[in-house]
C-alpha cells in the first residue's frame, strides 16, 4: 500500500485492499493495526496449585492467586525481556493526603527489580512528595487540565441576524446552525487565520460512479471555498474519476477499492476505511474532516459554521418528527438498539463530520459495534446511520447541521428552509444498488 503526500492540486490514486468485509475479526485487526507486544511468556503451571478457588476462566485464561504460581521462575523469564512497565496515578484535590502512601508501597511492591515508569497526574505538582526510588524506576508529574482539543474550536458569533422560526440550540446547549444564525464574512475572516486544512471523503463505487462528476464540479464551488481542501476519493473504478479543476490549495486522492455485491457491505466498510485514513495519513496535517454521500450535489455555501469537534446533520425525513417516529434500531440485541425514550434527533448517515480525533473515535466505535452485530448475524435497521444514531445519542455532537445541509430533492421545500446547501438527488435504488 502506497500513501498519500501532500503535494497541492494534483490528483493522485493509491490503491488500497478493502479485505474480506465478511471476516470482521480479520478485517478490524488488520485496519486497525493491532499488535500485542511484547509476546506473553506463558504462565508455568499452577505451582504448588489451589482447588479451592477458580483458577481458569471459561475462555481458557489463567485466574491468579497466591499459589498459583512460581514467582522465581516468572520473573526470570521476564527480566531477560528488558521491559518497562508504565503506571499511572491521579492526585487531584484531596486526594493529593494518600500520594505519599501509595507511592511509598509502590515502590516496596510493584514489579520491584524490573523497568517502572510511574506517571502521577495531579492539580497540585508542588505538593507531590519525593519517594526515593531505585535504580531503573522514574516518575513524572503532570499538571491535570481540561483537555485541550485541537485545533480549538472558535465561538459561533452570535445569531446574526437570527430566527425565530426553528430550534437554534439544542438541550445541552450546542447550536443548531441554520441560514440566519451565523455571519459567515466574520466566521471565515477568524479561520483563515488558523491556515486549516479540510478533508473530505466520498465512495463512488460500482454505479455511484456516475455522480462523481456533479458532487465534485458543485463541491468545487460551493465546500469551503478559500480554504485548503484534500479531498479523497474511494472508487472501484479509478480510470472512471472525472478531471475536476481544483483552485489553488485544494486537491484530490484517488483510492482504490474492490467492487462488493452488496450496498450494505460498501456502507459499513466506509467507517472501517475513514479510521485507517485518518490513523495513516491525516494526523500530520489535517484539522476536520467531513464524511459525504456521492449521490449528492452542492447548491450553496458550507463552511466554517459547520466546523465542531463532533458535527451531525439533521436528516430531512424527519427533523419535524416526534422521537416515537424516528427510525432507530429498536432489537435490544443490537449494538444499534435505541430504547423508546433515547434520543434527541434523528441524524441522517449522509453527512457528518468533526475534528480528526472525535471523528476517529466515532469510527473506531461503530465500526467494533457493526461488526459485534454482525457475529451476531443481525444488520441494524440502517446500517452505518442506526449506529451513528446511538453513538451521537450517547456522545452528544458538539454542533448541529440543520437539514439545509443534506436535503431530499424529492422532498418539498419547507418555508424554514431559507437555502439548500447540500441534497441527495432523485435516483432509482433498484437500478443504481448490487442488491435493493
């Protein structure tokens, strides 16, 4: 696999392995890259042996007990390893009175002998006390804060001019943006400062391929215009990519992906490959990313309004609808499942977004929770948008797109909606689909 370098206009193609979706064990460990190390030298037997307690669970893994073990042979297996052990403490207010215990025991008792790396988070760094400590063991203090997102998010500037007509803020006090809330002259002259960098992907797969063309000429005018812009495209047919003319500071990368028989497939796997995008390219350079249906085409502005930590849009079907009528994964065996009073909105699949590290999680998360389902031999109700919907019920988003950010075409103009900045154009599911 090739990666991606950030040269400025030019459009390049990486060919990418989307792996056997139907193995979803083989399938997350591989994108997400997770290794064991160092391998687990085995534990020596039950030496001198218990029976009056449990010593092995149900899945074949040794419970530990005094008497279970020979701590001689153990740590001379494990000294010739070299290892560091790492520990971690918090001491934040009060708490700071046990430290000086803890630490004085710790040192006594904790893998005594070998590498030991103690790390003390704490509001108070004068008052952590000095334990003396042996060679080959350290600890560090670190001053306990509020995290800090990055890039920080720049505050709405007001309702300007305002509406009265639809719900602006939500319950736990984050906007609902609209057209009429913001001022986007005085939004893009506060980021355009930050020199920030937006990322967006699409999938153009077997006959999607087709409105490849129109998402990305109407992005070009409309996505945020003056800014920089790498947009990446998923496709099974690279050679089908149209020639799309970028302005300065925006580019395109082509990926490539195996053709699947079902739609189904295409949209779970799309979170499995956003999290390894954003693991194995982005990190460097981008600050948000945004997630977007192909089928859909641009009509107005969307920019630095829509910018959070955790972005989700308001679906179009029934942003007027009543919890009761929403429709989320109501079997208690998925991991989808949304009981009869959960809930605040139903957010469409077809667009979200946020900075790369909310995103990533997000991914990260439904992804294991799709895939959980599918061990189970259940597909949620929705797929990938039933499980946005429970992760964005849980995790609440940290701005709300109004559906002006992903309408219907077949729907009727509502008079709320003053502008259509992005919809899903009419098309024939059962012509377009592998499989309806």
């Amino acid at each position: 696999m090739t990666t991606a370098r950030r040269i400025r206009g030019v459009t390049k193609e990486t060919r990418w392995p989307w792996g056997a979706v139907r193995d979803p064990k083989h399938l997350f460990l591989e994108q997400s890259r997770i290794r064991l190390q160092p391998p687990m030298s085995p534990m020596p037997g039950d030496a001198p042996g218990r029976t009056d307690v449990q010593t092995i669970t149900s899945w074949s893994v040794p419970v530990v007990w005094e008497g279970t073990f020979d701590p001689v042979l153990l740590d001379s297996l494990y000294q010739a390893k070299n290892l560091t052990i790492a520990a971690t403490v918090f001491a934040v207010g009060k708490y700071i009175r046990f430290l000086k215990k803890f630490l004085e025991t710790m040192e006594q008792h904790f893998f005594t002998g070998f590498n030991v790396h103690v790390f003390v988070f704490t509001d108070q760094p004068n008052k952590v006390p000095q334990v003396k400590m042996a060679s080959g063991r350290q600890n560090n203090q670190f001053c306990h804060q509020p995290k800090t997102r990055q890039p920080p998010m720049l505050p709405m500037p007001g309702d300007a001019p305002g509406r009265t007509d639809v719900q602006t803020m939500t319950s736990w006090s984050v906007p609902v943006v609209w057209e009429g809330t913001f001022d986007p002259v005085l939004l893009d002259s506060l980021y355009q400062a930050k020199n920030l960098t937006i990322a967006a992907t699409v999938f153009a797969v077997g006959k999607y391929i087709r409105f490849l063309k129109k998402f990305l000429e109407t992005m070009e005018q409309h996505f945020f215009t003056g800014f920089n812009v790498h947009v990446f495209v998923f496709t099974d047919q690279p050679n089908e990519v149209p020639k799309v003319k970028m302005a300065s500071g925006r580019q395109r990368t082509v990926k490539t992906v195996p053709t699947l028989n079902r739609w189904q497939d295409i949209s779970a796997s799309r979170m499995l490959l956003v999290l390894t995008l954003i693991e194995e390219e982005l990190r460097d350079y981008a600050d948000f990313i945004f997630c977007l249906d192909v089928d859909s085409e641009f009509h107005g502005r969307w920019g630095t309004e829509s910018l959070g930590d955790l972005v989700g849009v308001l679906h179009p079907g029934y942003y007027k609808s009543d919890r009761s009528g929403f429709p989320y994964e109501r079997r208690p065996i998925s991991k989808a499942y949304m009981a009869p009073e959960e809930g605040d909105f139903y957010y469409c699949g077809g667009a979200f977004g946020g900075n790369l590290q909310e995103v990533e999680r997000f991914c990260q998360t439904c992804s294991i929770n799709f895939w959980d389902d599918r061990i189970k031999g259940i597909e949620a109700a929705w797929q990938e948008e039933s499980h946005l919907n429970r992760y964005m019920w849980i995790n609440k988003p940290s701005k709300v797109l109004s559906p002006e950010y992903l309408w219907q075409d077949f729907l009727a103009r509502n008079p709320e909606i003053h502008l259509i900045r992005f919809s899903g154009i009419v098309k024939n599911y059962a012509e377009i689909r592998p499989n309806v």
